[in-house]
C-alpha cells in the first residue's frame, strides 16, 4: 500500500518542502520503497510508496498528459484494466500501467463524480493547477484511511494522525467531547478523532477544496450508499446461492491483481478459509497462508488453521506470541494506530503481518463477512432478546425491577454475566438491549460513577443512533447489520490497515468489493439468520472445505487478557494505571478506579474490557499529550517504527 500527505494554503509555513518531507517520512513504513514531492505556490503534495503495479514507472505524484494534474494515492483500483480501453478511446494517453492514472485520466473524462466508476480501496488527493482545486477522495466502506485538519485558511491530510501532527500549528490535543463514546465503544464512529479539530472523512465521500480569489471553500459529497434490504420479495434459494459463489470468485479474482507475492491471513473461520480455498483455485504457484495464536493455546484458532491449510493444500506459516510479547509492543501498536487500540486483536495481527512480510508484500482477508451475513452472535441474541421482551414487558415495572436485582445478586459471576445479557436484566431501548450488552465496556453508568470530569458524563450514543434511526421501518437485522457496517467494521477497517502497514504489507477484503455488498445487504433476513448466520455463505463454500470448518461455531479471537490482568506480572501495569501524572488522573476519581482494579484481580467482577480501554488512553496520553513517551520509546525511530525501550 502507500502513505499520502500534503496541505494547501494561500500562505504556506516557512520550510514547507520541509515541513511535507517530515509529514511523509513519519509514515515511512507505509511505503519504504519510494517516496516523491510536487509543489506549486499554494499545494503540497507528498507520497511513500509500497511497490504494488507496474513497479518500475508507477512513481508518485503522477500527472497527466500538459501536467495540469497532480495525484497522489493510497490504495488499489481493481477494474483499472477494464477503464482504460474507453479512456484511451476519448483521447487520453497512458504512460504506465499502474492504476494511478485511471484516476487522473477518469477526472479528466469525467469529473469529481470518476469515483463512483472504480471498485477498489483508495484514498487519494488530486490537485488542479488551473483552477487551484483540490479534489479529495475515499473509498465507499473506509478500507483506506484519510485524515485531515482545516481551520478556513489550510487543509492538510494524511493517511495516519501522525503526520498532521507534523504540520506547524497542529497541535496533539485531546478532544473530551468524545471521550465517552472512546470508553464505551474502544473507538469513535462519527467523523471525529481524539485529537481536537483532527477529522477523518466519512467512507464514501469526496471533497472539494476550491480558490475563489480570495480564500478556500470547501465542501463535502456522498457519493454512495450502503444498501438496506428494501422489502419482503421472492428468492429462489437456490440461485441465490449459485450466485453468491459467483460473485465471490470474481471478488477473489480481482483481488489477485499485482506485480509482487501474494498470501492470505487464515484464522480458520469460514471466511477466510473460504477465500484462501477459491485463492488456492484461481491463483499460479504456491499459496502462502499465515495465522497467529498464543502460547495459551485454549485462545487461538492455530489448530482450525492448520485443518484448513493441509485440506486445501496452502504453504502454511505460523507465529505464536504470548505476555511478554503483547505488552510489550503494545506501545508501538498504539502509536501505530494513533488512537487507543479498541480490539486486542490488534497485537496479534501485527505479528502475523510482521511474519507475511518476509513472504509477500499483500496479503488478502477475510473481513467483512460478518457485517453483511450477520456472523456475530450478538445479532442472534438480540433477536432472541426482542421476542422475548415483546411478552416480558406486560409484567409490572415493580416486578421486574425486583427481576433485576435478583439477576445483580447472583453468586456465580458466569451464571450472573450471562442473565445480565438478557431482557430480564436490560431495558427494552436499544441502547440498554443492544449497545450496552454487546459493546460497553462501562456497564450501568459506572463511568460516570468513577468520572471526576463532566466530558465523561455526555451521552456516548448519538454517533451509532445516527444510523439506527436512518430506516427505522426495516427489519431489526438489516438496521442492526447497517448501523454495525457504517461504525463497527469502519474501526476494524482501521485496524487492518494500520497493523498491516506498520509491517509494510498491504490487506485487501474481498468481502467488501462494493458490487458483492450490494448484492449482500438486498438478500432477506432469511438468507443470512435462519440459525447461527451466514447461512447463504456456508451454502455457497461448502464443497470447497471441510463440513467441520463450514459449520463450527464462531471463535472469533479472544485474548487471554482476563487471566493476564490478575495475574501478579500484569501488578505493573495496573499500578500504572493509578498514576497520579498519567492522562487518567484527569477524568477518573483515582481511588475508585483502584477499588475497581481490586475486584478485577479478586475475582469478582470482570473487568477485562475496563481496564483494557483505560491502559490504552493510560498509553495514548504518554505518548501524544503528557511529554512522557520517554517512558516507553527511547525516542529512536527507525523506518517510522519507534523503538520500544528495554527494561
């Protein structure tokens, strides 16, 4: 993949070649292979690049033909190929045969509204010389990132945090207003970012940064949108089936374009099982299949993976990592991301990029799967929740609230976490039914108990119900796989992008080819959740594996951080959370924190997912706010990776 940064401004920094050179080369690990500059009197343009297609001309910035054109681009244009006959047929004349120049000649042809003509993952900024224009774009699910700062007189964007924060006058301040939705998501779903007036464009959108004479306009447009199933309609099973395999394939084909070694991250699950197995198929030459578990074997899907692998016959590689391993590159992972890390499965899939690095520069995966078939068991549940609570809520409040406290005084902590999953123990709104029981990690209003600072006391919803309320006469599934499309797999998204490209590997989703969503989202809820999900999916992949693989219950990847956060050796890290000098001091009352530590490691009360999100705002405030990254770095940087200081 590649890294993009740049700014336009009537009145550029002092320095501001320099200032680009810095932006580009902090995110150097994004594209070690070549770098390159453009610059006029207003625009900046900086671009690192992972050589992908067409690695000896596909240099960048790239310009067109009388060089009025500038473009630099992070990403993969799939059905470049197929847009170039009638580009050349209008007149415009290639140089090379990277994918770049669909997007220069595509605007040339056809103006801002190009972009709905590519299927890939892009993100990237072309300026117009002429008419002073930059045109910005991503692509339609936020595959590849684009961050960007504006303050009505300079834009400047980049694909990672990091390098606006390498531009004079951006400053690393934390944006408290929403610091509530960050502790009880572990990320943030609208535009914002935990840096204050840093923003990141929504997926499927364009923007226009355009010179009036007298000062810069600028205007956002959403080109595209996810699709809801509309209504109830007649589906032959059957073809539909047929015509999921179909699809799939020509998604996988695609996605095999490039001029370097290809692999496949393989968990075992059926999705990325299914897509290696049509990979194994499609693809010349060896296919080269990577995973990750822990040394706590119970965690890990390491056995399923190699099932897999020997059944469809893969060169399979696998690396284990355990405590000392995560934690400590954990700092480096948040620096990464820029943001605290919401899954903990981030760690682990830097280790397993970090190992297909030294194999193949892409690799393909399995994500997105779940958003559109409805693979999370939380869908199932809520469901099962919604019918029972269309009889349980004629009882008496009284009664019920006597319910719930019966369900709180429960002895067995497995036994009590499980009913408090239930509509005997929730509210019937789907902030309580469905937010709270799936994805909070502060239950019961315990933030605001433990908050000394009001900017923890707001509402952390409104990003998510945004959403919700877009087609409330839709079925609870579509509007759940919806509003879970447009926050949930965004994050994961930015999680597979930014682990893989701290490793200088490029990712790519074929379940996320736009064509193949649409198709996916139109089907009936009863073509994805007759039983346990993914029903028109495991129909259409089971002759390429194993009945066990098609069928096994979903593991995801747990983490053994329960076990790890009581453990003795993990006493450190919970002290560090009490520091009186660290970010949280700020918004938490320090000694109900350490009472809630305290039941964590007795065994109380799970807290996994507390003390997770406050370790990684704990690490984020170090390293962006508080002057004291020393503590984890020794401040050398080698290849835009830091180095985590030793001991």
């Amino acid at each position: 993949m590649c890294g993009i940064a740049g700014f336009v401004s009537a009145n550029p920094p002092d320095g501001a070649l320099g200032v680009l050179r810095q932006m580009a080369e902090v995110i150097a690990h994004r594209g070690p292979d070549d770098f390159g500059y453009f610059h006029d009197e207003m625009c900046y343009l900086g671009h690192r690049r992972l050589s992908i297609v067409d690695l000896a001309a596909g240099h960048q910035p790239m310009t067109n033909e009388d060089e009025s054109l500038w473009v630099i681009y992070n990403g993969e244009i799939f059905n470049h190929a197929s847009l170039r006959p009638d580009l050349e047929a209008a007149g415009h004349q290639y140089k090379t045969h990277a994918d770049t120049e669909a997007i220069l000649h595509g605007f040339e042809e056809y103006g801002p509204l190009s972009v709905t003509r590519f299927n890939g993952m892009f993100a990237y900024a072309l300026w117009d010389k002429k008419r002073k224009r930059l045109y910005c774009a991503r692509d339609r699910h936020g595959i590849k990132p684009f961050y960007y700062y504006w303050d009505g007189r300079t834009f400047a964007f980049g694909s990672e945090i990091k390098a606006l924060l390498e531009f004079p006058g951006v400053r690393a301040e934390i944006n408290e207003s929403v610091l509530a939705e960050y502790f009880t998501f572990g990320y943030v779903s609208s535009e914002e970012t935990l840096f204050r007036g840093i923003k990141k464009m929504p997926p499927a959108h364009y923007l226009m940064l355009e010179w009036n004479g007298s000062r810069f306009d600028l205007r956002f447009e959403q080109y595209w949108e996810t699709p809801l199933f509309e209504k109830p309609q007649k589906v032959d099973p059957e073809a539909a089936i047929r015509e999921c395999r179909t699809r799939l394939e020509e998604c996988v084909r695609s996605r095999l374009m490039a001029d370097v070694p290809l692999g496949m991250f393989l968990s075992g699950g059926i999705d990325s099982s299914c897509i290696a197995a049509i990979m194994k198929r499609q693809f010349d030459g060896p296919v080269k299949t990577f995973s990750v578990g822990y040394q706590e074997a119970e965690f890990g899907e390491l056995s399923w993976a190699s099932q897999v692998a020997k059944a469809i016959g893969t060169e399979h590689h696998e690396v284990v990592i355990g405590f000392d391993e995560f934690f400590g590159s954990m700092p480096s992972m948040v620096w990464h991301e820029d943001e605290p890390i919401c899954f903990s499965s981030s760690i682990p899939l830097y280790y397993v990029s970090e190992l297909a690095s030294r194999h193949v520069k892409v690799v393909l995966t399995g994500e997105g799967s779940d958003e559109i078939f409805a693979g999370y068991e939380r869908y199932r549940y809520h469901l099962i929740n919604e019918r029972g609570l269309a009889y349980y809520r004629w009882l008496p409040e009284p009664l019920k609230a006597g319910i719930r406290s019966l369900v709180g005084a429960v002895p067995s902590l497995s036994l009590r976490r499980k009913l408090q999953h239930t509509f005997l123990y929730r509210t019937p709104d789907v902030e309580s039914l469905f937010l709270d029981n799936f994805y909070c990690g502060f239950p019961g209003g315990q933030l605001k108990d433990l908050a000394t600072s009001d900017a923890l006391k707001s509402s952390p919803y409104d990003s998510y119900l945004k959403f919700w309320n877009v087609e409330p006469q839709q079925s609870m599934l579509s509007r759940l796989l919806f509003s879970d499309h447009k926050t949930y797999l965004l994050e994961l998204l930015m999680k597979q992008d930014q682990m893989s490209m701290a490793a200088s590997i490029e990712s790519r989703v074929p379940f996320l080819d736009h064509t193949f969503v649409e198709f996916a989202m139109k089907l009936p809820d009863s073509m994805k959740l007759p039983s346990d999900g993914k029903y028109i999916l495991k129909c259409a992949v089971e002759d390429l594996l194993p009945r066990e693989i098609v069928h096994r219950s979903k593991m995801g990847f747990p983490t053994p951080m329960r076990r790890w956060f009581s453990e003795q050796r993990c006493a450190f890290l919970i002290d560090y959370l009490r520091d009186p000098n660290g970010l949280l001091a700020k918004y938490f009352d320090l000694s109900r924190l350490g009472d809630l530590l305290a039941r964590h490691q007795a065994g109380t009360e799970d807290a996994t997912d507390r003390i997770w999100r406050l370790l990684n705002l704990q690490i984020w405030g170090d390293l962006f706010l508080t002057g004291r990254k020393v503590r984890w770095f020794d401040g050398v940087i080698e290849k835009g990776r830091p180095k985590v200081a030793v001991g």
